[in-house]
C-alpha cells in the first residue's frame, strides 16, 4: 500500500470525505512517518548486508551507512571474525588489514515522501500505518475521540505484535548444539 493509500484508508476510517486529503496532508504524512519508524525500528529490524574495504590499521568507516546495528562481521573467506565499533558508532575495527569485509546490519528505513512510496514492510501490515495516523489524529480530541483512538492504537500494536523480525527463527550457530540439549546423551544407550 504506498502512502497516499494508507492516508486515503486513515480518511475513510475517520468517517472524513477523500476530497478532503489536501487539509490532512502534512499531518497525515508526519503520523504515517512516526508509526512507520515504530514499526520498523522495534518490530521489522530490516537487515542489509555491506562489502566494506578496511584500511592498513583494519578499519572501515560507517559514517554514509544506514547502520543501527551491526549483527555479524564476515572476512573476505565467508568467516566469521571479531569486530569492534567506535564510541561514536562511525568506525568498525577487524582483523582484516586492507582487505574486504561483509557486514549484517539492522538498518534505518527512509522516510516515505512521494505519495508513491511504500514501507519497507511486509504487504500485511500496511494498513496497521492507517491505523496509526487515525490513532494519533484522534488522540488530541474530546473524550470521545480519545476513546476512539484507543481502538486505533490497539489494532495498530496488535499487528505490530504479529510482525516478525527480519531473520528471525533462522539458526545462525551450531556450536556445542548437541552438549548443550543433552542430546548426545540419547544415541549412547
């Protein structure tokens, strides 16, 4: 669902005429915004995967990148290696000295803008963004607009709840897999 969409969904849900959209425009752009941070930032968590080149001390800078985390640092063989950030968060140190390095990172989203634009979120909670700008439009209201909102932040967290992070449930490690379930313990009867 792009954006103009989810704000012509927020208008019908309200009870508001479509013709309408041009006064509800800006806020409705600025709510769509904030629910589509929550989700992505708490529940989505997209991953990216960058190919950096590290300098002569083992270095490579993150500045330009999206980055809000990075999750695993891979050398140029596919191996894992040992990676520290910089206080700041703008600098990765490896062991790799001048040579290629891949890193999996949660990244940042960009904000929608055009009214074309489409979260970087699965197809299905799309409408939950609707359900976001009804939320906060509502929430400054009289009691009963309050009320109102409330169901709108329901549903919005209900479905948030019910999205998965990107990657989620995939093993990663092996490691002392069987020492640590005990099942080595079994096939020896």
């Amino acid at each position: 669902m792009t954006l103009s969409g989810m704000m012509k969904l927020a208008l019908r849900q309200l009870d508001e005429l479509p013709e309408d959209i041009s006064e509800y425009d800006e806020l409705f752009r600025s709510y769509a915004n904030m629910g589509y941070m929550i989700a992505a930032r708490l529940f989505y968590r997209p991953r990216e995967t960058f190919t950096l080149r590290t300098g002569e001390k083992g270095c490579a800078d993150l500045c330009a990148l999206p980055i809000e985390r990075v999750i695993e640092a891979r050398d140029g063989a596919g191996s894992g290696i040992y990676f520290e950030l910089s206080a700041d968060g703008q600098t990765i140190r490896t062991p790799v000295r001048g040579g290629e390095i891949s890193l999996l990172c949660e990244v940042r989203v960009p904000p929608m803008t055009a009214d074309s634009d489409e979260p970087r979120l699965p197809k299905y909670v799309h409408p939950a963004l609707a359900d976001y700008i009804c939320y906060r439009h509502l929430s400054s209201g009289s009691l009963a607009k309050q009320r109102r909102a409330e169901f709108f932040y329901q549903s919005f967290y209900q479905q948030m709840r019910a999205l998965r992070p990107q990657g989620a449930g995939s093993v990663t490690r092996q490691k002392n897999l069987y020492s640590a379930t005990e099942v080595s313990a079994y096939g020896k009867e």
